[in-house]
C-alpha cells in the first residue's frame, strides 16, 4: 500500500465515524450538556460520572440565551431522576432525587468494569455543605472487597491525569489533599483483584469521598479480560496486559505474552535459540532489538556490557554458543509467573523513557500479600515448576514477596545433550513510612541462572562438538515514591539498581587432516612461527561479567492555568555499563580455526573502558477542554549525552529529543490521537570497543620431514577495529489515529504509525577497513642437514585485508496501520468478540557501500570490488487475529478460540546488484571509480572478480497465499483453591506445502507444528 494513501484512508475513516456519530447525536450526553452549560453561563457543577455516565437529554443550546443556570438545569434534568443542589455562587452539583435509589446497580458497574462507589456507606458522596476559601480539592475513600465487604489494605491509588498516587492503610482508607479541581481518573489496583476506575469532575474548594468496591480476579465474574488491552502510557499508544491475561495464555517467558500485540503472530514457546523481539517491526533483527527496552519494575534490563563473541573483525556479533550481544534482551530470561502486568508501549513514550528506538516493554511484578501458589506446566519442549507467596510482615512492618521458577526445555525431546535450564528466583519488600508526607519503597533481590547448551553427542567422535552458554545474574534495584505535597514537589520518584551478572561461554571442536602455521604476536611484526598439530582439539571461553548500575529521580508536580491543569515531570538519569571479566581465553597454540589469514588472539575485557550516560528529561502533561471538548495534551524533551564529560560535553555524541502526544474529543464518541517523537539507542561496548583485527600472513612455508629442519615465518598485522566516527542510533516517530465508541462497551481503535531509524549499528565492511599490506615472500637459499634453511627476503606481494568495523549503515523504515476491535460480550451466548490485527512494512537497507573480496580462482585477487549502497530486504505482512472468549461464570470456565489469519506475506530483495560502482587496486591500493559506460562494457562483465553472480531469483518478489491458524486455551478454576489450563496450537494440524515463487521446487511449511501444553495451579 502506497505511503500516500494513508492519510485518505484515515479521513475515509474519520469521515464515516464523524457522520455516524452525528446522525445518531439526537440527544447527548448530560455529562457533554453540563460541559457546555458550564462553559456559556460560567458556573461550575460536581457529579459523581457513575451516576449521570449513562444519562441522555435532549439539549437545545438556543435554550442557554437570556437564562438562567437554575432555570437551564430545571429543563434539563427532568424526568432523569437527578436534581440539583446549589453550594455556593455559581457553584452546583447534580445528586439523585430524595425518593430515587442510591445505589446504583452493581451488575452494570462489573459489566463496564467500572468502580462501585459505596454511596449506602455514604448518602452524599460528594458532601459540599460548606464553601471553603482553598482552592485545593481533597479526595478521601475506602476499598472494601465486594463478596465480604472487608477492608483491602495495600491497595495502590492512582489519579492518572496528575501522576500521583497513594496507598490504603490497613483499614481501607486512603486520602489526597491539596489537589487541583477538574477531570480526572481515579484507579485502584491490588494483587489479585480486579483494577477498576472511576472517571470524576471536581471542584477548587471541595472534598470528596470516594469508595472502591473490588472484585477478587477470579473466574466466576460476568467477564473475564484475557486479551491485551488497548490503552494509553501517559499519551502513548501501548497495549495493556494484566496478570489473568498472563495466566489464561500459559505463558512460559515474557516471549510467549508478546503474541498478543497487534499484528504480532501466534507461535509455540521455544527455547532452543536466542528470543529476540522488535516492537512493531516484522523482522527481529539486532537493532531492532536492541532498540526495544525491557524495563522490569522501573529498571531496564541492559545487555549494553555483554561481550560474549568470538572475533567479530571476521563474523561480527556472532558466536557458535548462544548469545544475544549486540541485540536486546534474550526473552527467554524472564519468566512470566511472577509478572502482575505489561505495558508494551508501541507509540512516542514519555520522555522519562530512554535508551531505546522501537518501543518499550514495561513489566511489573508481583507486590503484596497472596496466598502461597504453585504451577507445574508440560508440553511436548518444557518442563516448569514456579512457586511464590507474599507474606504480610505486620503492621507497619510491610510485605515480602518470593518467588521461585525452574525450566527446562529441550529442542527435542530425543536429543538430551541439546538443553536449556533456567532458574530464576526473587524477594521483593514493600513498605510505607511516615504518617503525612508518605513514602512508599519497593527493594528487592533477584537472581537469574540461564545455561543453554550443547553437549557433545556421544556418536560424534568426528567433531567433538560443544558449545555452552551460561549467564548469572545478581540484581539489586530499589524505588520510592515520596509524596511531599510541595507546590513544586508533589512527588519525588527515585530508582536504584545494580546488576552483576557472570557470562560464561564456550566452544569445543576437534581439528583435524589440516596442518597450517599459527602465530602468538599480537603486535605489527614478522618472525619465526610454528605449526599446530595435525589434529587438536580446539577449545576457547568467553568470560565475561557485566556490571549495570543505573539511577534515577522524577519531580512531579501539578499546576492549574485557567481550564487546563498541567502535571510537569523534571528528571536525571545515570546509566553506567561496565565489563571486569577475562574475555576471550585459549590456549594460544590451539587457536580456533578462521577462514583465509584472519587471526584471533585472546582478548581480555579489563581493556575496555565502562559505557556511561547522563540524561535530562523535562515534560508537560496538559488536560482539560478546548472548543467544549476533552483534550489531553504530552510534550517534553530528553536530554542524552553518552559518554560525558560534563553536562554539555561529550566523547560520544548528544542527542536532543522532542516528544509529543495529542488526543482530542472530537464528539462524544470519537477521539483523535497524534504523536511526534525521536528516540534514541547508545551504542553498546561491543559496537564502541570491539576486539582489533588481527591478520597472520605468510612469508615462508618450509614444512620438512625432520622437524628441527622446519620453518614457518608469518607476518602479524593488527588493524584497529574502532569507529571514531560512530553515531547515536535514532528513530523518528510519528502516529496519527482514532478511538470510536460504537455502541455500549465496545469501541474500535486505530493507528497509523512511520518511523525511521538512522544510523543502525552494525558489522560491516568499509573503505577505511580495506588496508593493503606489503607482504615479503622469503627464498630458501641454504638448506643445511638437522638445522633450519637460510632464507633471505625475495619479492614482495600486497595482501589486501578486508574486516568489519562497527557502523552506522543500517537503516529501518517502518510504517503501517494497527487496530482493535472490541466488540463487547454477547450474554446470550456468554462469549466476547476481539479483533486485531495490522498490516506492517519493515524496510530495511544498507546506507554503506558493500565491499567482498572474490577469488575466484583461490589466490589473492588483484581488485576488490565495492558495490552500490542500498543493499537490504522488504517485508510486508497484513494479519488478523479474532478472538472468541467464551466464560461461563457458574462453572469458573474460560474457553478462548483464536482464528489467526495472515492476509499478505511478502519480501523482496533490495538493491542487489551484480556490477560494482569501483573497485580497490592491489597493487596500488587506490580506489578506481568506474563510468556507465565502464561498467557496461564487456571487460567488467566478464571479469571474474568485479562481477557478482546475482542469481535470477533474487529479483523476484516472493508473495505467499492466505494462511489460516486456529489455537484453542482452557481455563478452568476448582473453588479458589486450584485450576487447571490446557492449550492446543493449530488445532486442525494445518500445515499446508506451498511452492515458493522465487525459488522453484523449494517448498515451506508456514503454519507451526501441532503443539499442546497444561498447566496444573494450586493455592494455599
């Protein structure tokens, strides 16, 4: 689809929705009405949403000319069983008449998800008896549990438009003061219950109680959210997705939940390879994971120190063991158990949000009291046992949660030296201090043990192969919310972590029928030389040990300008990633093999400098209305150096980065969203400081029968590996989109997004690592008995040496088109309907020229050839996934059906040419840039050593049919004591053949293999 047709695509849209909602606008909204009664007569109402929010009337704004307020809120609430109350001087709120039921209906609430506010506790919920001076809001209330009415302590209170939040104290009871009047969301969340939120509108002088009545997160409720929910990170798009969403998924890593994305496509859990994920990108490629953070309890997880590579001047972040340097997160890390929610932002984050490009993943675990519980889950790859527990210290004494997970897993069940483990384990301690000026900490320990590996195969006495990968880690990381109440410090937030980590890699192999000259030099020089064995076996470490230390603090404040109230956010950030470990380790006479005259050499990490980054970050969060409509408004900018030497001064680079989020309440039913933003990803160590190049190049090859007759000489290069010119990796954001309520709950929202990642880090080849080398061939000119020859310098040849360095050539463009569609609960057939889906397009070429050297006859070529700029692949995919959650609440039972459908699938190759732009002269080691004509005529084409044989193929674009998937999950609850979950993939074993358009006669199998998993979870 055509980048141009976007934006009339998203008018088509905006116009049918904008002519829907105002045929159907014959009565509004109360809530809308008294937005512009307030606005025209200047006067201010209170009312509780729960108690209007499904309220119509009809309103004539003709009716507001030569009136009165009084005279206005008469017509307009009759016959609507409200009635009004004036407090003050222009000030109302609207409340139930005095033989009208007050307590409003508890089904309707669960129904909508919606808080129940206690208005039996308290006839007037909104008691404005008295007008004050202040013109502070106060905000008071309780949580209870709905079934026992029993207080729920601990329970976390958010007001989402100001960023701040309390806690309740063991009784229930929680209170804000000093608050600013408007609009505004209030949420209360706890362990194991249902979050619910109220929607209310305040006024400057007043206090306010409000009750939460919480549901238990269990299977008996009306509705069950097993789905990920649409929802918006400060003003980003993201997807929310809560712990029962977790669970019903029988997710085995934080992998398996991100399936659940828009687009994203449904899988079957695998550990047998590194699990890399790119936000709204087709292809997981290492930039783009790299670019997409993992933040775990506000601490990201860095992989900015880890080194665990072989010699990437000759195969770049690559190893034979398993390893995910120069790329984000392994996945596969992080159990999913012990997570209580995930928010993957998609869209422009908040600026507090840094080190990254694609997007972010937000995890939160488990905090508070629960009840001890233990899982066991089995499929036909994995074994896992997780058990955890959140105790209540006492009073004030504050909770500790634990949590233990083992995994293991193989790629086949039949090859049991093919393996990966995973251990992981964690306390988390909550408490609250101080009676006023609240502070709320979390700190916490965790440990991570991950071994991936391949044993030797006890038939495979050829190779001996063996490759092992074990990581360690040890964090610590602690955070705070401090609730000063100050003008210009509401909140102080504060993070502090550290991280220690032992990598430990290894690889085996026997060498053998091959006897060739090695060298120990590790500087420029020429000498004597020896041979390795004719067999060997060949074994080399990578030890490393990574160190994150990372701090954070946020100064929240809130502010009102006229109709507007404004929640600023100030902030510093420091981020330090270091590496203490040996390196790369082996025996010096028994090195790996290389192809050609690359070299290796051990490489210890003590060399390498630590990667620091200082950033500040400041951000405006604007509601209120505008034109008598809602508007929510982010902007703010972040400040990166990377590699600082003051504030303003860098070794590395400085990035300035604006961020902007826009909705906007174009009618009752249809919002508008906007977003511009640049992100921005530091190199990590392996990019900044990668091991020198190392060639060994021989001089004389005398190879006798009598050892003590032997000579070999060979000369060492080393060629630096660092760029100096490397730059800071940034991604252009943009969005446009809208949200449509379309009739009760259900609401359909889409987003069309661009962005555009510069300066990709990768290993390439490049002019400035193209060195000639003058290479000296020795003659024998003595050959005395039991001694070696004597040999004299003879002719001399150029080697050109040809490696990677770290650059900035990779370059991404995503775009395209992502939607949710919720279609609410049908009840006659106790089944809810979501769809989403999205059509993606990942382009992604190489803004450096490709340079390879071809000999096509085994020697040294006589020129290298550099090809045009542009190399690359494209990707486009357009898929959906309907989901059908069907929940009989008597029963405890959760069925859902997913029928995943991929539209389009796609890919083509891009700018693969087979005649060069130039070429690089041996002999001279000069660049000789060709013509047009130069490069048409015969003596290019037919030269063996320009021409790069491009197969036909490549220019073809490969385009697969339609494919359908359906996956079917269980979950059922036994009282509240157990429950039992089972899931099958592909559940027809559709696994269709289908001939590949490029290359014929290969064909693919698309869909995964039938795969089926159960989960047995007991609680005490």
């Amino acid at each position: 689809m055509s980048a141009k047709r976007i934006p009339f695509i998203l008018l088509f849209f905006l116009s049918i929705c904008s002519f829907l909602s105002a045929s159907a606008q014959q009565k509004i909204a109360l809530a809308k009405a008294l937005d512009v009664v307030s606005k025209s007569l200047k006067v201010k109402f209170a009312y509780e949403h729960n108690l209007i929010k499904h309220t119509t009337v009809v309103f004539d704004i003709n009716s507001l000319k030569n009136t009165n307020a009084e005279t206005v809120l008469n017509k307009l609430l009759d016959g609507t069983g409200l009635t009004w109350d004036a407090v003050g001087e222009k000030y109302f709120t609207i409340i139930r008449k005095a033989n009208a039921n007050l307590v409003q209906s508890g089904s309707d609430l669960l129904q909508n998800g919606r808080a129940n506010v206690l208005q039996h506790a308290i006839p007037d919920v909104f008691s404005l008896a008295e007008i004050t001076l202040s013109k502070n809001v106060g905000l008071s209330g309780t949580v209870r549990e709905k079934k026992t009415g029993m207080p729920v302590g601990q329970t976390t209170i958010v007001i989402q438009e100001l960023g701040i939040s309390t806690m309740t104290d063991d009784a229930g009871k929680y209170t804000f003061k000093h608050l600013i009047a408007g609009r505004m969301t209030v949420k209360a969340r706890f362990l194991n219950k249902v979050t619910k939120e109220e929607e209310i509108t305040t006024v400057a002088g007043k206090n306010y109680v409000l009750n939460f009545e919480l549901d238990e997160n269990v299977l008996d409720l009306k509705e069950v959210v097993v789905v990920a929910a649409e929802g918006r990170s400060g003003g980003a798009t993201a997807s929310i997705i809560s712990q029962k969403t977790i669970e019903h998924l029988q997710a085995t890593s934080l992998a398996d939940v991100l399936q659940l994305l828009p687009g994203a496509l449904a899988s079957n859990p695998d550990f047998s390879n590194v699990n890399k994920t790119a936000i709204r990108q087709i292809t997981s490629n290492n930039m783009g994971s790299l670019g997409t953070a993992v933040m775990v309890n506000g601490v990201p997880v860095s992989n900015n120190a880890n080194l665990q590579v072989l010699n990437p001047a000759s195969s770049g972040a690559n190893a034979s063991f398993s390893t995910s340097t120069g790329s984000g997160t392994d996945l596969r890390q992080i159990s999913a158990d012990n997570i209580e929610s995930i928010e993957v932002i998609r869209g422009v984050p908040s600026v507090e949000y840094g080190d990254l490009t694609n997007g972010a993943i937000l995890v939160k675990t488990k905090e508070g009291k629960m009840p001890f519980q233990l899982k066991a889950r089995v499929n036909p790859v994995l074994s896992q046992f997780w058990a955890g527990k959140g105790f209540s210290l006492g009073k004030n004494a504050g909770t500790l949660n634990a949590d233990l997970d083992y995994t293991k897993a193989y790629n086949d069940q039949r090859y049991a030296y093919d393996a990966y483990n995973r251990l992981t384990g964690s306390l988390l301690y909550g408490n609250t201090f101080f009676k006023e000026q609240k502070l709320y900490t979390s700190t916490g320990f965790s440990y991570a043990m991950n071994l991936d590996e391949l044993k030797q195969d006890p038939d495979d006495a050829k190779t001996q192969t063996e490759n092992r990968a074990k990581d360690l880690a040890f964090r610590f990381n602690s955070s705070g919310r401090w609730n000063l109440n100050r003008k210009f410090a509401k909140v102080l937030n504060y993070t502090v972590s550290a991280t220690y980590a032992i990598q430990k890699g290894y690889q085996q192999s026997l060498l053998s029928n091959y006897v060739y000259p090695t060298s120990t030099a590790t500087k420029d020089t020429t000498m004597a030389s020896q041979y390795v064995p004719s067999e060997y076996l060949s074994k080399v470490w990578v030890d490393g040990k990574p160190f994150n230390l990372f701090a954070k603090l946020t100064n929240s404040f809130y502010l009102k300008t006229g109709d507007f109230n404004h929640r600023f956010l100030l902030g510093a950030e420091w981020r330090t990633d270091a590496n203490y470990g040996q390196g790369k380790t082996y025996d010096v006479t028994r090195p790996p093999r290389l192809s050609g005259s690359n070299a290796s050499r051990p490489f210890p990490y003590s060399e390498i400098p630590a990667l620091n980054q200082l950033s500040i970050y400041a951000e405006d969060h604007l509601t209120g209305t505008f034109l008598n409509r809602n508007i929510d408004i982010q902007a703010g900018f972040r400040y990166d150096n990377i590699q600082p030497v003051g504030i303003f001064k860098s070794d590395m680079g400085r990035v300035l980065a604006p961020r902007f989020n826009l909705a906007y309440e174009l009618t009752d039913k249809l919002v508008i969203r906007a977003g511009y933003g640049i992100t921005a990803k530091a190199p990590t160590l392996l990019y900044l400081y990668p091991q020198d190049a190392y060639f060994d190049l021989l001089n004389l090859n005398y190879y006798a029968q009598n050892p003590a007759e032997r000579l070999v000489i060979v000369t060492t290069k080393r060629l630096s590996s660092k760029n100096t010119d490397l730059r800071i990796a940034t991604n252009n954001k943009t969005e446009l989109g809208f949200d449509y309520k379309l009739f009760g709950n259900r609401k359909l929202q889409v987003t069309l997004y661009k962005e555009h990642i510069k300066n990709g880090y990768d290993f390439a080849t490049t002019f400035k690592s193209a060195v000639v080398i003058p290479v000296v061939a020795y003659d024998v000119v003595d050959k005395p008995v039991g001694q070696q020859p004597v040999v004299a310098p003879g002719t001399t040849s150029n080697f050109y040496a040809l490696y990677n360095l770290p650059t900035n050539n990779q370059d991404t463009k995503n775009k395209g088109i992502e939607f949710d569609l919720d279609m609410g609960r049908f009840d006659e057939i106790r089944t809810s309907f979501v769809l989403n889906g999205a059509l993606l397009n990942t382009r992604t070429t190489s803004t450096g020229y490709y340079l390879i050297k071809q000999q096509p006859t085994g020697a040294e070529p006589a020129k290298i050839p550099v090809y045009n700029a542009g190399r690359g692949n494209e990707y486009t995919r357009a898929s959906s996934t309907l989901r059908m959650i069907h929940n009989i609440p008597q029963a405890r039972l959760v069925i859902t059906l997913s029928a995943q459908t991929i539209w389009k699938d796609q890919n083509k190759y891009l700018g693969y040419e087979s005649i060069p732009m130039a070429y690089l002269e041996n002999s001279t080691g000069k660049t000789v840039w060709l013509t047009a004509a130069e490069r048409s005529s015969s003596k290019i084409i037919n030269d063996p050593e320009l021409n790069l044989k491009i197969q036909d193929p490549y220019y073809l674009t490969e385009s697969w049919k339609p494919l359908w998937l359906f996956n079917i999950r269980l979950t059922k609850e036994i009282a509240k004591t157990a429950s039992f979950s089972f899931f099958v993939n592909n559940l027809l074993m559709d696994r269709p053949q289908e001939e590949s358009n490029r290359w014929a006669g290969q064909y693919s199998i698309r869909n995964p293999k039938l795969f089926f998993g159960t989960e047995i979870s007991i609680k005490f």
